[in-house]
C-alpha cells in the first residue's frame, strides 16, 4: 500500500532550509569574532611597545640604579622586582638616554633572558626578544637577545638620543689664556688644580643646571681631562728636560668653608692607591698611548688623558644620596716633577685659582647628544 | 493530499534564524571594534616613529642652541633647508640597527596663526620626498615648535608656536 507518510512537506523543506542558511551564516562569523584574542602578533607587539616605553621613556628603579657605587650587580640580580631598567635620563626628558644606565644595560653581566625579562620585559609569558641599539658614528651596535625569527614577532622602533659626556681639554692656548702656569716660583714641583664646584654645576644660574640632557653632574658623569703641550714652558730661557707626573690626589671642601689652607688630607690619592683598580677606576692615558697606566710616577714627554669612571666621586659627597648634593667641593691636584726647575703647568698661585671645569664652552667641552634608534623585538 | 502541518516547521525555521543572527549581533556588536585587519598596528608603529623622530629634531643639541626643527621651520623659505629637513628626517625614520634601513615617504608642512589676517590659520608645505596621490595609506604626527619669523602672508615677526604636520606612510 502506497501513502505519503514519509514524504517531506514543501513547508518543512523551507523551514529547514532557512535554518541552515542561517546556521551557516552564524557559524562563518564565530572565526571573525574570535580573531582579535587570538592573534600573538597583536601581543607581541603590545609587549614590544611596553617594552620600547619603559626602556626610552623611563629612568628606571631604583633611582641610579646604573651607579655600580650604589647597586652592585649583586644586588640588581637578585631583587628582580624592585628592579626596572629604564634608559631615559629622566622621566621629564623622554628619548634622551643615559650612557651609564645603557653601558650597564648592554653589559655582560646580566643573563639573558631571565634577567632581563622581569626588569625590562615583564609579562606572565616566558617572551624571548631581541632588543638593538645603534648610535650614529658608532661601528657596533649593541645588542641583547636571540636571533630574530623569520616572522611571527612583535617588533618596535624608537629613535632617541645618546647624552654624552663633557671633557677639558686644556693646551697651551688655554693655559695662557687663564695664566695656569708659575712664574712667582721656580721650582721644579708643580701643582695643576682642577675644581669641581657642585654649586655651580647643579645650582647655579646656568640653565643647564635644570636641564639633565646638558647637566655636568660631578657625582654621576664621567670627568675628562686631557692635558697638551705638556712639553711646553713658560720660561724661554729654560727648556724643558723631563716632566714626571709623581700623584693625583683629590681633596674635598664644604661650601660655606673655603678651601683651607694648608691642605687638608686628601681623600684618596694615587699612590698609593691604583688607578685601574680602585673601585671606580681612573684611566690614566700617557702621551697618546692606548693603553692606560695603572701606577704612578710616570714620565709624560707632551700630553696626557685622564677619565674618571661615571660615580667615582659619588661616595665622596657629604649627603646620603650625593646625586643632588650641591655643596660639596671636589678639588684634583695633579703633581709634577721637573728634573730641572722651571716655570710650568702651576696654578697654585695663579690669579684666576683653580681650573673650573664648569659650563665654559671656550675651556669645557659640553656634554652633546648623540641620534640613534633602538629596535625591540619580541616573540 | 495538501494540509497544514508544515506551518509549523517554516515559523520554527524563521524564529531559529531570526533569534540567531540576533544573538550574533548583539555578540558582535558589544564585544568587538571592527579595525581594518592588523593595520592599525603599523600604524601605531608609524606614529610612534614619526613622533619620536620630530621630538628628536626639536631638541637642541647643546645647551642654547636651537633645535634643528625649529632652525629649518625658520629658514625654510631656501631650498637648502628643505633639503636639510629632509636629510635629517628619513636618516632619524629611515635608520634601523644594523646595515639595512628602511623606505618611508612623508610630507611635511607648517601650519601657524597669521597675525594679520584676523589670526586666521595658514599652512605651508615645509618638504617632502614624496607627494601624496590618495592611495597611499599615510599616519599623521605633529610637533609644536617655537619659533621667531616672519611667515608668508603675515606682516609681523613675533615668536609664536607653529603646528609642524607630518604625513608619513610605507609603501
């Protein structure tokens, strides 16, 4: 017997029909919808950005914390949490880097990545990155990090800016010109002061004292002082025979107290101490010659470089945190010997005093800014 | 033999429909920002370059000195500074660590407040290494810069604040 029991009505077939059309339509949107929390790219490049922010834009924590005087290594690698590797100068110059805090960045001394992740990077996810920096006139360009995958990273460019350090260069011509040479005595022992005036250097009336991209700070920045002409008297009668720089030594005065006389005991001086050993060293270059000299006496024929390492004056401030002390006075005595007497590099008794390194153009190189572009990339 | 009984199958099909691409909307529309793909992310690159690199041109590199953007907006008006503008822009956008580098295309003006047109504003073109035809897909930064000059249609030299625009893209 035939009937039409199993037969599909035109009316289900329809109904049915636009439920599947739908169905389908719902179904093909669910991927869309889904697309933006799954995307790592969009993560990466969220993390890359977080990271390019706090590494340009921020100082980092603690406060100095690129002063090895203050926090050694030690110390850094084992608060990973009270620890943030910030490279801005400040917080109020944004970009602008400091080459302390990018030296200690980029040094050997932190493993890669754990130590960076949890004090650059951050994030619950184990990220791997790459982070580059590269300043215009320099041949290398530092780097952390693996090798970049083929794709699949987030990536970001920063451009910023390198705050260098300021050095003095004093010859002939500037010796003259301030009278930093004796002729009151003739003798064969001279003195060269070199003074760090504080107050004027971070509270004075130079706008470069409020400004961190052009600040000569005396506890923080490198100090630079390059001697020419070394061979030159100032007596034409008397010719030069040897000069032999015997010490270094460095004093330290309070503001309100000026600098005494006789002199105190200095703080440190060389010898005995070491000049490359000391804890913050001191790089003695002798006549152009690229290696530095760790002792002294040495004999110098013409010229001679010498750097204090960024911090060496740090712990020599009065103030528990000598970044801003403004009132303490450091003075640098570089003692000559002369196998014979004459008129020579000796400000002792000059009539403008000591050598100011300070915000002179004419006698202080200032610090300048260097342009380069850091690249993050993570994954 | 015809009766009623599939009504019922076409309202169930309709209302299912219905109540699903309802759903879906009301989904959509309150948990997601409809952005071109992933564009807005080079994008935010883009900007973020353009900023930092005007940022960089607006600060002096010593003490007193002026910046070079503010030195090239106030000299502008020869071509060597143009020329310097542009230099100086695509190495800061264009330099990348390493050897590569990379090809951005911008287009630069200024605009600034004529004091003797009713402080209406006027805009110039400062420089450009390329000119926008409308396919491009370009980002927009901006730096305000101080400056001391006469601009053109203006009879007054004043220091005031110029809008120097840059439209920067990647082709």
């Amino acid at each position: 017997m035939i009937d039409d029991t199993a037969n599909l009505s035109i009316d289900f077939l329809a109904g049915f029909t636009i439920f599947i059309v739908a169905f389908i339509y719902v179904a093909t949107l669910i991927p869309g919808l889904l697309l933006g929390v799954q995307s790592g790219t969009i993560d990466y490049n969220a993390v890359a950005y977080r990271t390019g922010v706090i590494l340009v834009e921020d100082p980092g924590s603690p406060v100095s914390w690129e002063n090895p005087s203050i926090y050694n290594n030690y110390y850094l690698q084992t608060n990973p949490y009270s620890t943030r590797f910030g490279l801005a100068l400040s917080k109020d110059s944004p970009n602008i880097l400091s080459v302390q805090k990018v030296n200690r960045f980029f040094c050997s001394t932190f493993v890669y990545p754990a130590d960076y992740r949890s004090r650059a990077v951050f994030g619950d996810y184990p990220y791997l990155f790459n982070i580059s920096l590269q300043f215009t006139g320099a041949n290398t360009t530092e780097s952390i990090g693996d090798i970049l995958p083929e794709g699949g990273y987030g990536y970001i460019r920063r451009v910023v800016q390198l705050k260098g350090w300021s050095n003095a260069t004093i010859g002939k011509s500037t010796i003259t010109a301030l009278q930093q040479y004796s002729t009151a005595n003739h003798t064969s022992t001279h003195i060269f002061w070199i003074h760090l005036n504080s107050t004027e250097l971070l509270d004075g009336t130079n706008p470069a004292c409020t400004n961190l991209q052009y600040q000569i700070n005396p506890w923080q920045d490198q100090i630079m002082i390059n001697l020419s002409d070394l061979n030159t008297t100032y007596n034409p009668n008397f010719p030069l025979t040897q000069a032999n720089l015997s010490a270094i030594s460095i004093y330290r005065a309070q503001q309100s107290q000026p600098f005494p006389n006789p002199l105190p005991a200095p703080i440190d001086s060389f010898p005995p101490d070491n000049l490359t050993t000391h804890a913050i060293p001191i790089y003695l270059y002798i006549d152009g010659n690229s290696t530095p000299v760790s002792t002294l006496p040495q004999n110098v024929t013409n010229s001679l470089s010498l750097t204090f390492s960024p911090g060496f004056f740090y712990l020599m401030g009065s103030n528990t945190n000598s970044q801003y002390d403004t009132t303490t006075q450091i003075y640098v005595s570089l003692t000559f010997n002369l196998t014979q007497p004459n008129w020579y590099l000796n400000n002792t008794y000059s009539p403008d005093g000591y050598f100011d390194y300070n915000y002179t153009p004419m006698y202080v190189t200032q610090c300048g800014l260097t342009p380069g572009v850091m690249e993050i990339s993570v994954w | 033999m015809v009766n009623c009984e599939g009504q019922l199958y076409t309202m169930e099909g309709v209302a299912a429909a219905i109540i699903m691409v309802f759903t879906m909307y009301l989904v959509m529309s309150t948990a997601t920002t409809y952005t071109p793909g992933d564009a807005h992310i080079s994008d935010m690159q883009l900007e973020q370059l353009g900023n930092d690199a005007l940022l960089m041109m607006n600060t002096p590199v010593s003490l007193g000195a002026e910046s070079p953007l503010q030195t090239l907006v106030e000299n502008n008006n020869n071509t060597a500074a143009a020329i310097a503008f542009n230099t100086t822009f695509l190495n800061y956008v264009n330099n990348k660590t390493g050897s590569a580098t990379d090809n951005l295309h911008y287009m630069a003006s200024v605009s600034y407040t004529n004091m003797t047109d009713n402080n209406a504003t006027w805009d110039y073109p400062l420089a450009s290494n390329r000119n926008l035809t409308g396919v491009e897909h370009p980002v927009r930064v901006t730096e305000w810069v101080l400056v001391n000059k006469q601009f053109p249609g203006d009879n007054m030299k004043e220091h005031r604040a110029a809008l120097v625009e840059v439209f920067l893209w990647r082709d």
